[in-house]
C-alpha cells in the first residue's frame, strides 16, 4: 500500500542509472547543457578526486582530480541532474513531491541522456530516499517513532542513544527486468541514528 505524506521527511530523493560508454566524451555530455538550461540554468563540474599515500622510508602522498561529468541544477536548486562519463542521476532535495513526479522528470532527462551519449549498456539501476527524522530526546523508545529498530538482548541497557543497522532484502521480482544479466536485485534499508546537528 503506497502513503502519500505532506510533510514527508525526505531530504533528498534520487535515481541513479550507472552506464558503459563507448565513445561519448565530456564535451557531448556538457552539450546536454544546451537542451535544458532554460529550467535548469546552473552549470558545475562533477570531479573524481583519487589520493595515494605512501609510508615507510619515503613518505608522501599524492592527488590526482579528473573531472567526470557536469551537474545541472534547476533555478531553486531543488532538482539536480548529472551527466556523467560513468552514468546518469537525477536528484530532488526537499520538499518532496511524489514517486511519479521524480520518476516523470527523471525519465525525460534519461531519454536525452541516452540519446546523446549513446551508452553501450545498463549496469546498474538504483532509486535511494534520504530521510530525517528529528527527534528532540537523547534517551527514548526508538520504536515509539520507527517500525524497524535494533532488538537489544535483555541482558544489555535499554536505553539507547545511537545505533546504525543495515537491512538487504533479495528482489527477485525484479530479476531480468533490466536485461538477461540483471539477477540478484535487491533493496537495502539503512536506518542511522545520529547526533542532533544544529547542536
């Protein structure tokens, strides 16, 4: 059953295709710019930062910055696609509309991505919602706000005040949607309890 809220504590709603290209360079994907910056005028590079490090009798470390796409972002700066040499991403920071709002906006900008950059194939397909909860207490029932907490043992304190608990649950509906090789899909629930930032 699908819920629709008003106030939904999304912060940040996103869908993420990861593609093999063959040919297509950066100046094709900054060209996709063309098409939609009358809605999204904002233009930044997306860059790839990759550092070594080394230890023992020659110590050092070295950086090395690649750009690897483009990011376009909307006039609010609340929807953000990303054309990159590795794939495709549209985001939605918060407010949050609804499923077929992302998904509509979504395809349209993959349609021109895939038109313009021509990928070989799909190697992954992912769809991630970042929501936050505030909660003003340190010590509480965490299962009085979600369905989905930590079981403590009884022999433990039960007074918790963080925790990080990772869930992966196997989608085998999915399997073979996105071609002969897409088996093993799967959704995974990440469920953090953080400290108060704006304390």
């Amino acid at each position: 059953m699908a819920f629709h809220y008003e106030n939904a504590p999304i912060t940040e709603a996103l869908i993420d295709i990861r593609v093999q290209l063959r040919t297509a360079g950066l100046h094709t994907l900054e060209s996709i710019h063309e098409r939609i910056k009358t809605h999204y005028p904002g233009k930044t590079k997306r860059d790839y930062v990759e550092g070594v490090f080394s230890a023992g009798e020659a110590i050092g470390a070295s950086a090395k910055r690649t750009t690897i796409g483009f990011a376009f972002s909307s006039e609010d700066g609340k929807q953000i696609v990303q054309a990159r040499l590795d794939g495709f991403t549209f985001s939605r920071l918060r407010p949050y509309g609804s499923w077929p709002q992302l998904q509509d906006e979504g395809r349209r900008f993959w349609d021109i991505y895939r038109e313009m950059v021509v990928p070989v194939k799909v190697t992954r397909v992912a769809v991630r919602y970042i929501n936050q909860i505030d909660i003003p207490l340190q010590q509480l029932d965490y299962k009085e706000y979600f369905r989905t907490t930590p079981e403590v043992s009884p022999d433990l304190p039960q007074g918790l005040s963080g925790f990080f608990m990772q869930l992966q649950f196997p989608q085998a509906d999915f399997d073979g949607q996105f071609g002969p090789d897409s088996s093993g899909c799967s959704a995974a629930w990440r469920e953090p309890a953080l400290g108060n930032p704006r304390s």
